[in-house]
C-alpha cells in the first residue's frame, strides 16, 4: 500500500468526514488494487453512515494495516503529487509523440488538457461546488454542532460568548486584549480549564510570561476552587488541603490532556505549532502572543509582532485547530477611558494584523471601580459572524470563579447579575 492508502487509513483513524469530503479524491488517485477497493468502500460508508469506516472494521478485511503516524494533509498532498506527477509524465510522453507526428494542433489540446487537471487537482480542495456538495458538507457540519461535550463544537465556557460564536472552530484565532495585569492570563486559564474538564479535549498552554510551576498552580487553584493566595503562600487549612489533593488525585485517569509548556520569552510560532504537531492537541493557548520570537532576529517588535500573528493563523488553519492568545493594548487605550471611550481593535499594540486576522476579539476594557472587585466585564470587539456586544463574568479569587453568571453575596443575595449585551 503507498501514500493514496495511508491518506485513506489516516483519514479513517481520524474520523475527519470534513477532510475527506475536501478533499474531493477519485479513483484517478489510487494505484495499486488494494488502495482502489479501500477508497471504494469509503463513500457509500459515508453516505450510509455519515462516517468513515474504523480502522477495526477494516482489518476484519485487510488483516493487519500500516502504521500512518503522521497528519492527515501530509499524506493527501503526497497523494495529490503523485496524481499530478503521473498526469504530467503520462500527457507530455502523449505530446511529445504528437509533435513527432507534427499533429501539433491534437499536441496543443493535450497540453491544455493537462494543465486544466492539474490546476482542477491542485486547487480542488479549496473549492466548493455549491449544487453538487453543497448537502454532504451542510450535513457534516450540522451533525458535528448537534454534538455536545467530546465531538461537538469547542466552547470557552462563558454561555454568551459562546452562544453567539456558535463554538469555537478549526483554524479560528480567538484574541483577548487588555493592558498590563488586568487578567489577561486568568481568562486564558479558565476557559482552558474548562474545554479539557467539561469538554474532554486535549490542551496546549503556552506561556511566554512565565513559568510552568505558577501556571500550574492557577490551574489547579481553579480546579480545586481554592484561594490562589493560600496555594501559593502555604496558608491551605488542613480540610483545604484534602480537598486539594482528592481534587488533583481525581483528574489523573481523565480521558484528555492539559500540557502546559513554558515558553520562557523565546519560543517561536513554528516550534509551538511543531510541539502541537507531536502532542495533537485540539485546541492551542498561547498566553503572552506578543513575545513570541521570530526565526529573523533582525526584525523590529513591530514586524515580528505582525509575522508571527500571519504565521500563527496559518499554522492554526493547517492543523485544523484553534487557537487563542493573548495581546495588549497599547497606551493610547488608556488614554481613551480618560474620554470614557472603551478601546478598540484599533488600540491593540504592536499590530493591525491581530485584529484583522482573529476571529474573535475579547476586550478586557473596563476601568477598575468598585463593581471590579466581584466582576468584570468582557467585551466582544470583533465576531467571526453576526453582531459584537459583552458579558459579565465573576472576579472571585476566593472561590477562583471566573464564570459568567451572578455574584452572591454570603447571605444567599443576588449582589450583580452579569448579562450579555448585544
């Protein structure tokens, strides 16, 4: 079996119906009389279905299959080079025959012939004939948002957000702003905590602020829901304690995985994403975006900024996965409140770049005030899709809650009742 049938059993490991369907691969692609018989299984299964077929169900037949450690596009591009490499040789040996027989005019439509496959193969996969695929893609994309949890659409956490972002996709780029020490990491951490606790994904956390030890203990202070500052301090009660340990003991068998990554202010997009390659996470943090390094290092701040953010979109489109990070507003910003102005996609420093390439843009533009010490507002600066608005989330450092939701006070009050607004 060669590379047409480790695309196949990849994508058949993967279970990727999308990448399958994208792909638009005909028998034309297929060699040998084992690579055909498996592609021609794989459509009516599909369509019967709405799956490809397991890696178990196919060894009932094939016995024991090749191990395709590697991704998916890896072995449909060499599949698709190995098309257009034979379309090539086979066509120009028929024009070179041609031209011997000085039936130019039959040599030049061969020519044309060949160039139309080849275009047609190279760029298939970026589109999409609406009348013909319109239905198996809609159908695709349907089912996999019906899915809650593991196979569903990925979701942050916070119930407005993701409501109207309809979850979080493969090759978005979510981007959350705001000056120094405002939170920006604790509102990384929270929804990361949440996509692999609730949802059962596999997360990568980046940090290029600080170390792993401190990221971790947050982490586990969210999980655990006690005090940060007792964690850190050694000031846990000896109740707070068991609780703690019973609460990390608990996660050790859980089916996803967390890794969190210190990034020590030298990392660049293309060893992250290389990382992400070996570990496959589905979903990437990156907090502190804008002190990732670039491979030039003659690049001002300012042109590595806006390099890496393009590097990191494609990055996180080829590997189907989405990504968030985090950025700063610059100084101007501040100065915006001061005319009670909140700040826009217009004052994230550094770069035009993060806000044109993100899908989504997250603010964290609200002035400390007394309202600040139990909440925080969130606003939404840009949306892949539909209007923009902001949500109140909790600021508990007590309880290490930073859910959307309202705030209680001891005595069973409502003291604010955080909304989104469109």
């Amino acid at each position: 079996m060669d590379v047409g049938g480790y695309a196949l059993l990849a994508l058949c490991r993967e279970q990727d119906v999308a990448s399958y369907l994208n792909a638009h691969l005909t028998e034309d692609f297929f060699w040998d009389d084992e690579e055909v018989e498996l592609y021609k299984r794989c459509p009516d299964f599909v369509l019967k279905y709405h799956k490809l077929p397991s890696l178990e169900t196919l060894e009932e037949t094939y016995g024991d299959l090749p191990y395709c450690p590697e991704p998916i596009d890896f072995y449909l591009d060499l599949t698709r080079e190995r098309f257009i490499h034979k379309t090539l040789n086979t066509g120009l040996y028929e024009c070179s025959q041609l031209v011997k027989a000085t039936k130019l005019d039959d040599a030049i439509n061969v020519m044309r012939g060949i160039l139309n496959t080849v275009i047609h193969t190279k760029y298939r996969r970026l589109m999409v004939e609406f009348g013909e695929e319109a239905f198996d893609l809609i159908k695709e994309a349907y089912l996999k948002a019906c899915l809650s949890g593991p196979g569903g659409p990925i979701q942050l956490g916070w119930p407005t957000l993701d409501g109207m972002s309809g979850g979080i996709g493969p090759g978005d780029v979510v981007s959350i702003v705001g000056r120094p020490a405002v939170g920006k990491t604790w509102f990384s951490l929270y929804p990361a905590h949440h996509v692999w606790l609730q949802q059962q994904r596999n997360v990568l956390f980046v940090s290029m602020e600080m170390g792993s030890l401190p990221v971790v203990q947050r982490l586990a202070a969210i999980h655990a829901k006690v005090a940060i500052q007792s964690l850190k301090h050694g000031n846990l009660s000896l109740e707070q304690q068991d609780h703690m340990s019973n609460a990390l003991l608990e996660v050790q068998g859980h089916p996803s995985k967390l890794w969190v990554v210190d990034g020590n202010l030298a990392a660049t997009p293309s060893e992250i994403f290389s990382l992400a390659g070996h570990l496959d996470p589905d979903m990437i943090f990156i907090d502190g975006a804008y002190l990732m390094r670039h491979e030039n290092k003659k690049l001002d701040r300012f042109t590595r900024v806006a390099e890496n953010i393009e590097t990191l979109k494609q990055a996180t489109s080829q590997l189907k996965i989405p990504t968030v990070c985090s950025f700063q507003f610059n100084r101007e910003a501040t100065k915006n409140k001061s005319k009670d102005k909140e700040a826009g996609l217009e004052h994230i420093a550094y770069s035009d770049a993060i806000g044109q390439v993100s899908s989504i843009v997250l603010g964290l533009t609200q002035e400390d005030n007394p309202e600040t010490m139990v909440s925080k507002k969130i606003s939404i600066l840009k949306m892949r899709e539909g209007p923009i608005g902001s949500f109140d989330v909790r600021w508990d450092f007590t309880n290490m809650d930073f859910s959307e939701g309202a705030i209680v006070n001891q005595d069973g009050d409502v003291v604010l009742q955080p909304m989104g607004h469109i």
